[in-house]
C-alpha cells in the first residue's frame, strides 16, 4: 500500500512485492480471503522518471467497493501522483501473480495495464479525495475513492460482489469501546508483511494477494479506531500496501466496514490506526458517491 505514515512508503512496498514470493497482510496469523471479493487492489500507471512515458504499472493500495462503481481507499493513496498517471481496480485474488507473469513475457508497463483491463484483471477509474485532506491529527481527512460512474465498465461488470456494509452514522460512538472491545475485528488488503531484520536493514517482502487477519479494539477517537495486531494474542495486522483497505467489525452478526488502514508502527508489529467510517466528515465525502445508511 501506500499504508503507513507516508505516501512514499507506498512506491517502496510495490518495489519489494516484485522481487519476493507473494504474500500479504501481516504473515502471523493470517490466511487467504478468497471470499472477500468486495476487496480489491488498487493499481497505478505512471512515469516514474519524468520522461513522460509509463515505466511502472504495480499495485499500491487496497479498498473495498461500497457500491457496484465506488471503491473505498485512502487520500493518500490518490494523492500526489505525476500527471497523467492512470489509477485501476482489480478484484482478482492474486494480483501479483498476473504481474509477474506479465514481466515474464517482456510485456511494457503500458501493455501491462492494457492487458489487465482486456483480460479483465482491472478497471479504470477516476480518483477523487477529500478537499481537506491532509488535515490535522485530529481529523487527517485522508478518505478516498476511485469512482466508475463515468466509465463504461464498472467492476461489477466484471466481478461478482456484494458490495460492503458501512456504518450507520456515529454508529461506533453509539456502541461505545466496551460493546467494540467485545465484537471480533478483520482486517483484508493486499499489502506486505511485517518487517523481516536482514544484514541490510529492515525489509517488507510480499503483497500483492488478497489476505485476511483478525485484530483486536484497543480504542476509540474522534475519527479513528487504533486495533492491536500482537502476535501473541492471536492478531495478524495491516503493513504497506494495505493502506485504504477495510477494517470490518462484526456487529449483529453482520460485517460493518468500521474504517479503513492508514498507518501504524513502521515494522507492522503492533498497531494499526485506522479512519473511522460513521464520522460527519467521512459521510460528508463519501455522500456524493454512495448511499448511506
């Protein structure tokens, strides 16, 4: 993802996921999430070297489609990209298998992209941003999607899917940390593993697959939840790449999509911070898009 604390990170992880075997989320206590096909990967198509010629084509994110033509993601993940930069959605479980079968047949960046879409592996799509993003530690604004409604393929044209449930409004503040602290939590996205200590530093292998890992509530803020993901306990967690990605609560026995992966602790051990769903802010930017409850 473009996930934890920086926007850059983002770029970094993708260059880790193509030169290590696949995996994602947090490697402890977590496993594959074959049917949450609501979640998907978001992918870029962009110049990296200012030549003004496409020179990577990679996933960067991840999100979860809200309706048939909205994908739910993070402000940072649309934010900030060199011109002419092409933004997709692919639903498919293992993303980065098609890529690297795709730089095994010498194919371009470009071709790439264009072969994921003909092949339907991904969508392209429009990205819009909370205006107010980035905003303050209060209220970081950082919501997202990548949004359909003008392109002639949606992804449902493509996959099947139920869309994801959102939060009624205020609808955590109103269940209160004791009733959260007591539901089960599941993080999903295709980012990276936790860091792994080598001669050279820390790195992140993996990502690209579409994993799942339960975390535990540890508290409830103003816009944000903050989830434990300590190994110990049973947790897996989000890492880079998982930015934008869901964090649902069972709440009724029903999945609620509670907030969405920002950041956490840098090695991708313990916290996971993520942006509240049922807030007067989220809602306010999420409105235009998709029908709330």
């Amino acid at each position: 993802m473009r996930k934890k604390i920086l926007t850059v990170l983002a770029i970094g992880a993708a260059v880790c996921a193509s030169t290590v075997p696949a995996a994602a989320i947090n490697s402890y206590n977590a496993t594959p999430a074959p049917e949450r096909t609501e979640v998907g990967a978001f992918l870029a198509l962009w110049d990296n070297t200012g030549d003004g010629v496409p020179d990577r084509f990679d996933w960067v994110c991840s999100g979860t489609m809200v309706d048939r033509d909205t994908y739910l993601t993070a402000a940072h993940c649309t934010d900030d990209w060199p011109a002419g930069t092409k933004f997709y959605v692919s639903l498919d479980q293992d993303v980065q298998t098609l890529l690297d079968n795709a730089a095994s047949q010498g194919l371009t960046p470009a071709q790439t992209a264009a072969s994921f879409v003909t092949n339907h592996h991904a969508v392209q799509g429009d990205t819009h941003q909370d205006p107010a993003y980035p905003g303050n530690s209060a209220d970081a604004h950082d919501i997202g999607v990548i949004d359909f409604a003008n392109r002639a393929t949606d992804p449902a044209d493509v996959w099947s899917f139920t869309p994801a449930t959102l939060p009624s409004a205020g609808q955590l503040d109103k269940l209160g940390s004791r009733a959260l602290d007591a539901a089960s939590w599941l993080v999903v996205g295709y980012g990276t593993q936790e860091a792994v200590n080598g001669p050279g530093g820390q790195t992140h292998p993996g990502g690209g697959v579409r994993m799942k890992a339960p975390v535990d509530f540890n508290a409830l803020n103003k816009t944000w939840v903050r989830l434990a993901m300590t190994e110990p306990q049973g947790n897996g967690g989000a890492c880079y790449g998982d930015s934008g990605g869901p964090n649902f609560v069972t709440i009724g026995g029903k999945l609620v999509l509670a907030a969405t992966t920002i950041t956490g602790d840098s090695p991708c051990y313990a916290t996971n911070v993520v942006y509240r769903t049922d807030t007067p802010s989220a809602r306010s930017f999420l409105a235009p898009y998709v029908k709330l409850p």
